[in-house]
C-alpha cells in the first residue's frame, strides 16, 4: 500500500487478521479437503462489525467503507482465499447490489441479515449457453 490507513483502518486490519489466524487458519486445510464451509464464521465475523462494511448502518452495515473492506479481505486472503472469496460474494456481489439497485423494503429485508451473517448470498454468473456472461444470461430469479 502506498498510503497510511487511518487509526480506526488500522483497528479493522488488526481486528480482522487477528480472526483469520485464530478462526480460520488452524482449520482452512480440513475444511478444503472435506468441501465443509463455516456459515457460523460469518456470524462471528458480523459480531466484530466486518460484515457489511460498505453498507450504512441504518440497513445493518458497519459504514466503515471500501478501504476497512480491503483491510479485511487481504488480512482473510492471507490465511484463506476460498473464505475470502465468500466475503466477497457476501459485500460485494450480494449486498453492494440490493444497496444500489434494490427497493428501500428489498434494502429493509435483506441487508440487515446479510450484514449479521445470518443469511448467506450468492450469485449467478454462469450458464450452459454463455459462459460467464453475465449480459447474456436467459436465467431470471423471482
């Protein structure tokens, strides 16, 4: 990084591989061989305020905003990148969505419980006929 995170960033980065190392790390290797994924981790994760860093509080974010978001995913990349990932699918590719395009009442619905860790997210991105294009896929959820 070329700049200096402020002191609540540094907090955050603090806070957020202190959890990678002692939450995930003894663990990742077992969890990668038996295909298991830890929804319970994303709770623990929400209680320490690092989910839903990017999204307001009043819809259940910790309004920490994009660099704390990137403090936290590199400090979880280095231990894990397959939970990382999933952090990212959370913020990301689910919430920063229904936040930006969503209805108030979609936002009021499911923001709050992503941001605790309750809920997971997920997205679509590939189909037989295109790929990973996005632009071009038949498939609609209602």
């Amino acid at each position: 990084m070329d700049f200096e995170p402020s002191a609540e960033q540094k907090e955050v980065q603090t806070l957020a591989r202190d959890f990678a190392r002692a939450e995930i790390e003894p663990h990742a290797a077992e969890w990668d061989r038996e295909h298991r994924f830890p929804r319970d981790l994303f709770v623990k994760l929400a209680e320490l305020g690092l989910m839903g860093t990017c999204v307001p509080e009043e819809y259940g974010g910790a309004s920490l905003g994009y660099v704390a978001y990137g403090l936290i995913a590199r400090a979880v990349e280095a231990v894990d990148s397959a939970y990382r990932s999933a952090m990212s699918v959370q913020s990301s590719l689910v919430m920063h969505p229904i936040f930006t395009y969503g209805s108030d009442a979609q936002r009021q619905k499911w923001l709050p419980g992503l941001a605790r860790g309750e809920l997971v997210g997920c997205f679509g991105l590939t189909e037989p006929d295109f790929g990973s294009d996005p632009a071009g896929m038949i498939t609609r959820a209602t």
